[in-house]
C-alpha cells in the first residue's frame, strides 16, 4: 500500500489498484500515474476556448486531455472522459493489462513536435485540459519542460485540487492558468463537488504570484447563484497579491458561465441569462476584467 500526496484526499492505495481519481495506481508500494502519456482528446483549438481573454488573444493552442479526475462535479461537461461508469472502467482495465484501444499513448517527444508542427497554424504551444490534468501531473510536468524548451507556451485548466508541492513543481514550466473556483461555500464544495475549497483557494493564491491565471464560475440554480456569495468571492480575488506583496486581485480575469443540464444534474432549468448578467455586474464591483460564456 502507498499513500497518493497529490490532492486532499491522500488515497492510501492498495497494490494493483487505483486511486480515486482513476488514474493513479499503486505498483512496486509506489504511487504512479497510470494515464501517463494516455490521450483521450487532442484538438487545435482558439485559446479564447480554455477559456482564457487576456493571454495571446487571437492564438491557437493544442488541446490534450487524458481520463480520470478527483473531483466529482454532477454537471461535467468532460464526463465522459472524467468520471462516468465507462471511463472507470477503461481505467481499470488499463491499470490491469496497460492497454485500451480507445486511448492513444503520445510520449512527451511526440507532443512537444507535434506543437510546433502547428505553428503555421497560428499554434502558440500546449494546453492540458478536458480531464483533470494534475492528477496525471508527470506527464505535464515532462512535455510542459520540452514544450518550453523550444519557445511555446504552456497552458493549465485546472480544477486547483492540488497540493502546493505539485504546483510548485509545474509552475517553472507553465505560462497561463484557467482555474475552476467553482463556488465560495465550504458546502457546496463538499456536498456538491466532493472536493475543497480551501486548497483550491490556496492553489489559485500561489498561482498567481508566478503565472497569468484566469479564473471560471460556473453558475448553478439554487447552489452558487445568490449576488452575496458572489460579492464574498470577488472581494477575496481582488485582495490577490503578486510575490512581491503588490494587490493585483482586480486586475484577475473572472469568466462567469452559464449552466445547462447535464450528465448528472438534469433536475433544474440552464441557469438565467439576466442571472449571468446580473452577477457580471456584481463581479465588476471589484473586478476589471468580467467575462459572461454560454450565454
């Protein structure tokens, strides 16, 4: 048995078998990530698609996910590749015999050149998305370290449900950020997400004093939706500070999206447009740059 050190919940992990995130598994009384390399989406997508507004605006950047992930939202729109039945499964049967003819093995090599293959298209680099990234953070770490290498540029979309030390570990590689602060309330981060607010909180306060982040809500009906909880967190963004101690919080990207029914939450309305546009301007109390998506 070993113990994962790679997110709050610090799976102790039988031999052979995987953690909860489906994607790290015990071998040898050792932690490793057994989607390494494993790809289950790869696509040249507009950077204003991850969805970042202030960083290379106009650009184009290669899209890589893998599976698996350690939060368990019941909206996820990357479901499928995240945490459906199917993908657990896939997941333990590549754990068992490390094949599955779903999912493309890419080395790190392999993607730092396909990257710069793409550069007449307007490619910038790398972007680790679709999947919860970090808990595959050794392969980000590995072809983040080439892609910089040859002059491209990094991108994490990230939940933040990662212990600083694996931050740390990335944040010399990475250039920009998209974070998922997905609310402001111990219990909908728990009760609803399975996941904590607190180390997503201090991820993003780390990030932001090395890297440009951006940040996302996604609004939900009866869960994040009310102009106070929007107003605490715009008002702890704003009080960011960079390393050298300066408040650089309101000049922090917010994209505020908008919910539709999915997956597993199929038992409200897609979130109100004047909702969005409502808790825009609340956001812009604070904020300089406030972004509405799916509206």
């Amino acid at each position: 048995m070993a113990r994962c050190e790679v997110c709050f919940r610090h799976c102790d992990i039988k031999e052979g078998s995987l953690g909860f995130c489906g994607a790290r598994a015990c071998r040898d009384d050792k932690v490793a990530a057994v989607n390494y390399g494993r790809i289950t989406g790869i696509a040249l997508d507009p950077i204003e698609k991850k969805p970042l507004a202030r960083f290379y605006p106009g650009s184009m950047i290669l899209s890589v996910g893998s599976y698996g992930c350690n939060l368990r939202c019941p909206f996820c729109q990357n479901y499928d590749i995240s945490w459906s039945d199917e993908t657990m499964a896939a997941a333990r049967r590549i754990n068992e015999d490390a094949s599955d003819r779903e999912i493309r093995y890419i080395s790190p090599e392999e993607l730092a050149f396909l990257a710069a293959r793409y550069k007449p298209e307007g490619n910038i680099g790398v972007a680790f998305t679709y999947n919860e990234p970090l808990i595959g953070y050794e392969y980000v770490r590995d072809t983040a370290r080439l892609v910089k290498a040859g002059g491209m540029k990094n991108v994490l979309v990230s939940n933040g449900t990662a212990e600083l030390s694996i931050l740390l570990e990335i944040l010399p590689f990475i250039d920009a950020m998209n974070i998922d602060l997905k609310g402001f309330t111990d219990d909908y981060y728990c009760k609803v997400l399975g996941g904590s607010r607190k180390m997503t909180m201090d991820f993003i306060e780390r990030a932001v004093k090395d890297c440009h982040v951006e940040l996302t809500t996604l609004i939900i009906p009866g869960e994040n939706d009310s102009e106070e909880e929007m107003r605490e967190m715009t008002d702890w963004i704003a009080g960011l500070k960079d390393d050298n101690g300066r408040t650089i919080g309101a000049e922090i990207p917010l994209h505020i999206s908008r919910f539709f029914p999915r997956f597993k939450m199929l038992d409200r309305d897609a979130t109100d447009i004047r909702k969005v546009y409502r808790l825009a301007e609340v956001a812009r109390e604070k904020l300089k740059y406030v972004y509405t998506g799916n509206c």
